[in-house]
C-alpha cells in the first residue's frame, strides 16, 4: 500500500512553492523534480558535493536531507543567484577550469557561501591548505584543482575578501615555435559552452528524458560465476506500473563488442544482451522497464534466479590454461587474427622485437629484471552513464546518450538488436567526463531493446555502484622488465612482457596491452635490441576497458621504474641518464611502427620541469626530522588519433548574416574540442572564433567521426577542421568571382571583407563587402541561391607522439609512511598549443588522476570476487587535500603534419607520476614499490 502523500510548502530561489510528495522524498529528487538542472549527484554517499544547494542561506548536501525537513524554509539553488555568480563564472570560464562542467554548480554553491562567511572570519581562506579544506568536499575528475584554485582565488581577491595566501605564477611559455603570430590559435580563449555548463543549465543526457519514459532498471547477480538454471519473472510482471520484464530467453543471440573502435574492430565480439552464464558479480540478468522508479525497484526484488553458483576464476596471474573457461560457449569471434585461444582463456597475444636480445644483453654491463603491477582503477567521471531511446515517426530507433562514441554507439546498438545500423539515430548532449569509459557502450543497448519491444521512450541511468561495478576499469597489468645497460648509463636492451586482465569480457584488451609496450619503449630507442611480448587473459572480475593513457599508463610505470632504479644502482642523476638515452627529433623508433620522429621536444621537456623544481639544488633526498622529503622523475609519449585508423569529417556552411556553422562527428566530452575546432576554422578562415557555431553531434546528419578517444580531437578532427575552412575560403572568393565578373585569382577574403585583391579598384568598383552582406547575397536568388559549404575529411597515415617530462616532490612520514605530494612539475610537447588554458586544464587534470593511481586509487575484489570498491566511499577519489601544487609548462615543437603543427595532449599528461612518486618514494625510504597503488604500509616497511 503507498504511503499517504504530505504536504510541503517552501520558498524555492524566491517563490512559493506548494508540492504533495512522499514521506522518504528527498531534496535532491523534490529540486529535480522542480526543474532545478544545477543541482546533481554523482555519488548517492554524500561524497560528491554536487547536489549542494542553500538551507536558510547555509549550504547543504540536498541528497542528504529528507525534503519533509524543507517546510516552511528557504531552498537556494544556483538558478536563483545568476547575478551573485556571475564572477566567479566569468573567473572559472578564463581558466577553463569548468571542464566538462558537471561539477561546477556544486562547487559554485559553496564558494558562493564561503565568499560571504571569510568576509566576517578570514582565517578560512588564510592558507592554500585551509581554502582546500573548506572546499574539499567538492570532487572534481576534470580539472586537477589547480584550475579552479586559481579561478577561486581571484574571485575572492575581486569580491574584497582578504586571501592570506598567493597562487603562483604561470610558467611563461612559447606555445608555437613556427615564428608566425596567430590570431585566433595560441590565445586562451574560454571554452564556447563555458556560460551554460557554468550557469547549470539542462545540458546533460539526464535533463532532457522525455516525459513519460519507461524507466528502465537491471537485475544484476550477486555472484562472479554462475549458471542460470531459471528466472521467475510473473511476480515482478505483476507489480502495477510494470510494462516489461526480459531475461536471456527474450534477446537476441547475434553476439557483439561494445568496445568503440573503428573497423575492423580488435576487440572480440564475446557477448550477448543478456546471457544464462554469469561471468562477473553485477552482470546484468533481467531487464525491468516500467512506470516508475518505485515499480521499477519492486519488481526487481520479486525477480527469482535460480543459479549453479561456480567457483570464479580471479587471479589474472593463473588464468591462463586453467581448468576454468570464463568463455565455454565456442562462439567468440574476431574480426582478423591477434593471437587470441578462448578456451586457454587467451584473448590475444604476440610479440615485436628488433635486433639481437641475447646479444646484447650478453654485452651489457648490468642485466637486471623486476616485476611492476598496475591495479585495476575506475575513470570515474562525475556523471554516471546514461541514456533514453525514442522512436521516430518511420520506427527508427533514437537514443541520445552520454558517449565519447556516437557512430560506434550507432553500430553497437544495431548489432546487440540485429537490426541494419540504418535503423538508429544517436544524438549526444554535453557529456559530464568520460576519461575513456565513455568509449564503451553499456545502457544504450538496454533502452534501446526496451523501446524495440514496448514502442515507447524509454530511459536508464546507472548509479554510482553501477557504474563502477558494471562500467569498465583501466585493466590490471604485470609488466616483467629486463634491462642491459652498460656502467655509464647507456642503456642497450630492453625486454619487456605484459600480462593483461581483461575481466569477464574482451573490451579494449588487444589494443590497450599493446600500447604498453609501444608507448613504453619508443623513449628509449637508441637500444640494440629489445623485445615486447604480451598476453591478455579473461578472468571472473568485471570487465577492464578504455582509461585516458590506455595502457600506455601502465608500461611506462615499469619501464620508467626500471629506468630509475637503473639509475639508483649506478649512483647517477635519473634526469642525466634519460637525457643520455632518449629519443630525439628526426630519429626512427623501431618499437613505435618504424615510424621517424618529425617533432619532438622531450630533451627540452626535461630540462624544463628540472628548471621548474630546481633539481640542480636540491639532493634526491632530505631529512627534515619527522619526514622525509624526496624528488622523482619519469618521462612519457603518447599517439595523436591512431594512424590509418581514426577518420575525421568536417562540414562547413556560411550561414545567412555571416556566421559559419561546424559540423562535426566529434563528441567535446570537457576537454573544448569544440573551441578547439572553432578556433582551427577561425584561424584559417581569418575570423573571429565567435563566428563560428559548432553543432552538436547527430549520427544522421553529423559527418562520421570515429569519436573522442586515442587523443584524436585535435590532431585529426582538428586537420578536418583546417581543410574545411581553406576550402570554404576558396568557395568564397570563387562565388564572389562570380557575382563580379571576374577571376577568382583576382578575389581575396581578408576575414571580413570579400573584395578585389587591389583594394582601392574593389572601393572604386564597389567590389567590397563586409562578410555579412556578401553571405546574405548568396542566398538570395539573383545569384543562384547558394549557401556556401565545404567538407573535408582527415586520415593521416602517422600518430605523431606528444611528450611529457614529470617531476614529483613528495614528503614520507617517518612514523604513519603517508605520502604527501608537495610538488608536482611537468612540461609538455603538445606542439603548438592551440589554446593554452584548455591544455594546461588537461594537463593539470591527468597529473591529478595519475597521483591518485600512484597512492590512492584501486579496484578490489574479495576472495569470491565481489567488488569491495562500489562507492565514493570505498574507492579513494583525491580530493584537493590530496594532490598538492601541480604547475605546468608548455614546450612546443612543430608537427608538419598537424593542423598549425599542433599534436595531442589528452592522454600523455596521465602517465609520468605513478613512476615519478614511486621513485620519490624510493629515495625517501629505501623501498621501492612496484606494485600499486604506493600505501603508506608499503612505503614505510616494503613490499
């Protein structure tokens, strides 16, 4: 029987609100359902902030507070202090410290409320550490802190409150070193949704569910490995408000990947939509669609499983050839031959060397071999997934979602339903962070299927336990480095084995496994000979997957660790062996595709981050009485797009009135890829960026784009981005060519006039027209009626590396072990920086979630693999308590082949601090750890 309604009345931002509701309503659901977008979750714990809106004036956690407590008081939202906000937006906006922007309203809120609170008692922000602990209760996946921080800072100094502390200054950088002064490319310029996502407004997936969507939920099982022997859906079928309830009986049995790659996909088509053999705890085992949240909850509960609960296969260790198959079924596919054995267990394996390894170690002075794991993590991101799905008006099915991939969601959706891919329409919204996960599908095929069989909308939201549990993890590795290296520090072979757990299913696996070693090795190309040899097993744990580095991550936490403790053995300086052995620009990299270095400044790079924390000063280690404080080092490359793979397309129109309108198949996720692409046209174009309007990405009229992933955004959208606009010029001056009566090699447009090339002929001739009046012409019929447009695509046969040097100054607590991260440098070659707060952002933001893998972050399962890391609360997210300074410069060096020489940033700047702080670590206390993450129990007594 439902509880008897009550009755609620209370100011919201102003006005008097008078609301029925449930006794266990909640604030946060009562605001959303008051059309209060700012106001969000990310956590369901209380650990996120996100939700956090003004009781009486005082902040609070609206999830946390049961709406029953709200009678007769003030409720305040970020919709209601637009004109207080303003400021500090203005602020967040310069910095690009929004982001994805999902967080921000939260994190508004509460410096809002700390900015009127320090002006009666400044001792709140009298220090950086006491500002951060105020505010520490906002988590932010995007941004590093750093960012923000900054952003605060000045608002606070601007709003006449007394700050007690200064940020420091911003590294001066060149951020082109081709000699040319751009206009609109090289400028910090605040991301073009900045003043939306600021504002809160209802961007994400999850504001625009229409009404009257099914809800759609998932039976999930209790067990790691399992046989389904039945499933009893009648009692759950009868719960009132309950459309549809599905089990393995119902789907298709077209198996699939929803890993978003580019054909021919490497990833093994291993699952189904729903199937009677459990490989991992949480997998989905029935689908609930219904009217409500609390019909949909209820049913769930009235679902009986009748399982044959089998012994789970957990250590990735003894996974291969073991007596447990986690894929007996014998109908796994590949798309083309990668080594892979799935009765063994096996999805891939393979080798690539050069030269000969046993020679060259039988050289080599010193031959040394250790061991390196990297833990499983979650990416984390502020919004959870999400979908809805639709039917048009010819049956197709529309799901709009929150995805890196829209084009490949198009393909997953259309494979999981056996249907043709003419048949789904993707939209994506803003996106609320993805770091890779999002470069999976997972509740788009649920809605999907729900409204193939019930022809009504319908909508799925994971929590944060789902997400974490059934969303995919960076996968596990144990990478075996041996090392030959002569006494002076030359470096002569390297041989390097992966071991990879890919959990219950094949996402990713192949390709991540192998960036290990070829993101890895290239560094250090001058060896005679080295080897890298890979397998990446199945096992019952979840799934691993896409994770910003992508396994770049974890081969060069071994590598770079090996490097170091070379380094240690020989008493050398760990920045002058590297700079003795690295790769340097014009040089081939047998281990990175034969491919030959046109642009590289990591020797600079190093140099650089070593100026920055005043290496040359300071001993690897000092004693300072209750702690130690020591520095460490690593280096870092990455890919930009994967070379003959990514395709990119562009279309471009001149619009009535002058503007120019993008479209782009490429998904802005927080990183200001669409500012990127506007300020690439715009420079090209020789136009303001304000010009340029980029549309959002639709599958039926957006040009394909293989998505946002493998740090392809600028680099390989943003060359399509180039082309386009050059060729939209040319249209242009060939129109005007026409309208006049003349040669086009006699039409110039400058930006904002189309006219004659002889300036003072075109003013005589009245052959001169501003930008505005020249489109608005050529829509009119008295000159064919022609909206000028341009499409130009991109596949480049090359993946130019960025690097980074990484340099960490950490402090060890003699008594606890804590490992606090004082200091954090890096310098970047991301060739020429397109806009420098957005890169800084990005690089600021991956150091932040490299550190919280080094110390912090681990996925754990127990001894029958239930997950023991579900929530905000058990999995460690850094705080801005936990990361420390994080300072950040840029040397540029010149990509021929990117568009104004620019590369990629988006992944690089993730990878240096797991081995930066291992070695820190190591010179503080003797110990070094080689298996993350680096616990204060580890760093105190030892592995």
């Amino acid at each position: 029987m439902a509880a008897k309604l009550i009755d609620l009345s209370f100011t919201l931002n102003g006005r008097k609100v008078k609301v029925q509701i449930a006794p266990d309503t909640m604030l946060f659901a009562l605001l959303r359902e008051q059309g209060c977008a700012s106001v969000r979750c990310a956590c369901e714990t209380t650990n996120c902030g996100l939700c956090t809106v003004w009781l009486d004036g005082d902040p609070v956690l609206s999830c946390s507070v049961p709406a029953a407590r709200v009678e007769g008081r003030s409720i305040t939202t970020l919709e209601g202090l637009k004109a207080e906000s303003e400021a500090l937006a203005r602020a967040m906006a310069a910095e690009g410290a929004e982001q994805c922007g999902f967080c921000a309203p939260g994190l508004i809120m509460n410096v809002l409320a700390l900015a009127r609170a320090a002006k009666e008692d400044p001792s709140l922000v009298a220090t950086r550490e006491e500002l951060s602990r105020q505010l520490a209760g906002n988590l932010c996946r995007c941004s590093g802190y750093e960012s923000q921080l900054r952003a605060i800072v000045r608002f606070l100094n601007e709003s006449g409150v007394q700050v007690g502390f200064e940020m420091p200054e911003l590294p001066v950088n060149n951020t082109s070193c081709d000699g040319v002064s751009y206009k609109q490319i090289t400028h910090k310029q605040p991301k073009k949704d900045s003043k939306a996502l600021l504002e809160g407004r209802p961007v994400y997936t999850g504001d625009m569910v229409p009404a009257g969507a099914l809800i759609v939920k998932l039976k999930r099982s209790p067990y790691a490995r399992a046989k389904i022997r039945s499933i009893d859906t009648s009692r759950a079928l009868k719960v009132p408000g309950v459309v549809g309830v599905y089990t393995y009986e119902d789907v298709p049995k077209r198996r699939f990947t929803i890993a978003g790659q580019s054909y021919p996909q490497p990833s093994p088509y291993d699952r189904l939509i729903l199937e009677n053999l459990v490989r991992y705890q949480n997998e989905e085992v029935a689908i609930v669609a219904a009217e409500t949240e609390e019909a949909a909850d209820k049913a769930l509960k009235l679902i009986k499983v009748d399982y044959e609960v089998l012994e789970p296969l957990l250590d990735f260790t003894k996974a291969l050839d073991n007596d447990i198959v986690v894929h007996p079924e014998g109908d796994v596919t590949f798309m083309f031959p990668q080594g892979g054995d799935v009765p063994r267990n096996l999805v891939c394996s393979g080798t690539s060397d050069f030269g000969d390894l046993d020679e060259a170690f039988a050289q080599s002075d010193i031959v040394f071999e250790r061991t390196y794991t990297s833990q499983a993590t979650q990416t984390a991101p502020m919004e959870t997934f999400c979908a809805f799905a639709t039917t048009d008006a010819f049956g197709r099915i529309s799901v709009t979602t929150s995805t890196q991939v829209p084009f490949h969601v198009r393909r997953m959706v259309a494979q999981s339903l056996d249907i043709p891919q003419s048949q789904v329409q993707v939209i994506k919204p803003r996106i609320g962070g993805g770091f890779g996960s999002k470069q999976t599908g997972c509740c788009e095929i649920f809605v999907a299927f729900v409204t193939q069989q019930t022809g009504r909308p319908s909508y799925c939201c994971y929590t944060r336990e789902e997400t974490i549990t059934a969303g995919n993890s960076r996968h596990q590795m144990q990478m075996t480095v041996k090392l030959g290296a002569m006494n002076d520090g030359t470096i002569t072979a390297i041989d390097l084995h992966t071991l990879s757990n890919a959990g219950a299913y094949g996402e990713h696996a192949t390709t991540t496994i192998g960036l290990s070693g070829h993101k890895s090795l290239p560094i250090y190309n001058h060896v005679k000979a080295s080897r890298f040899s890979w397998d990446a097993v199945y096992t019952n744990t979840n799934r691993g997957g896409a994770y910003r580095g992508y396994g770049a991550t974890q081969g060069q936490f071994a590598v770079e660790s090996a490097v170091n403790e070379l380094a240690d053995m020989l008493h050398m300086d760990p920045a002058d062996l590297r700079l003795k052995n690295i790769v340097r620009e014009g040089e081939i990299m047998p281990q990175y595709y034969n491919e030959k270095l046109n642009a590289c400044a990591l020797d600079r790079c190093l140099l650089r981050a070593m100026d920055m924390i005043g290496w040359r000063d300071k001993p690897l280690a000092v004693d300072l009485g209750d702690r130690v404080r020591a520095l460490g080092c690593a280096l870092t490359m990455q890919g930009s797009g994967i070379s003959n793979v990514d395709i990119a397309g562009i279309d471009m129109r001149l619009e009535e009135d002058g503007f120019i309108t993008i479209g782009t198949g490429a998904t802005d996720n927080g990183m200001g890829v669409d500012t990127i692409l506007a300020q690439i046209a715009a420079e090209e174009l020789g136009v303001e960026s304000s010009l340029i309007v980029v549309r959002g990405v639709d599958t039926d009229v957006s040009p394909f784009d293989a998505g946002s992933y493998a740090s392809s955004g600028t680099y390989v959208t943003g060359l399509a981005a180039k082309n386009a606009a050059a060729e939209l010029r040319e249209k242009i001056c060939a129109k005007a060519a026409q309208m006049w009566d003349v040669d086009a090699a006699d039409v110039v447009f400058d930006g904002q006039y189309v006219r004659l090339s002889d300036e003072r002929a075109a003013r005589e001739q009245n052959r001169y027209l501003t930008l505005r009046d020249f489109a608005n012409l050529c829509v009119k019929n008295i000159t064919g009626g022609d909206a000028l447009t341009s499409h130009a695509s991109a596949c480049l046969p090359v993946s130019p590396p960025p690097f980074m040097a990484g340099i960490a100054e950490v402090e060890v607590d003699k008594a606890t072990g804590k490992v606090t991260v004082v200091d954090y440098v890096a310098a970047v070659d991301c060739g020429t920086v397109i806009n420098e707060a957005l890169a800084r952002v990005q690089a600021e933001g991956g150091i932040a979630q490299g550190i919280g893998h080094a110390l912090y972050e681990i996925v754990e399962h127990d001894e029958r693999g239930r997950l023991r890391t579900g929530n905000f609360m058990s999995y460690k997210l850094p705080t801005r308590l936990d990361i420390g300074s994080i300072r950040v410069a840029f040397e540029p060096s010149y990509e021929p082949t990117g568009p104004f020489g620019a590369k990629s940033i988006g992944e690089v700047v993730i990878n240096t601090p797991l081995a930066a702080v291992a070695s820190a670590v190591a010179h503080a206390t003797g110990h070094q750890v080689r298996s993350l993450p680096i616990t204060p129990e580890k760093a105190l007594l030892g592995e």
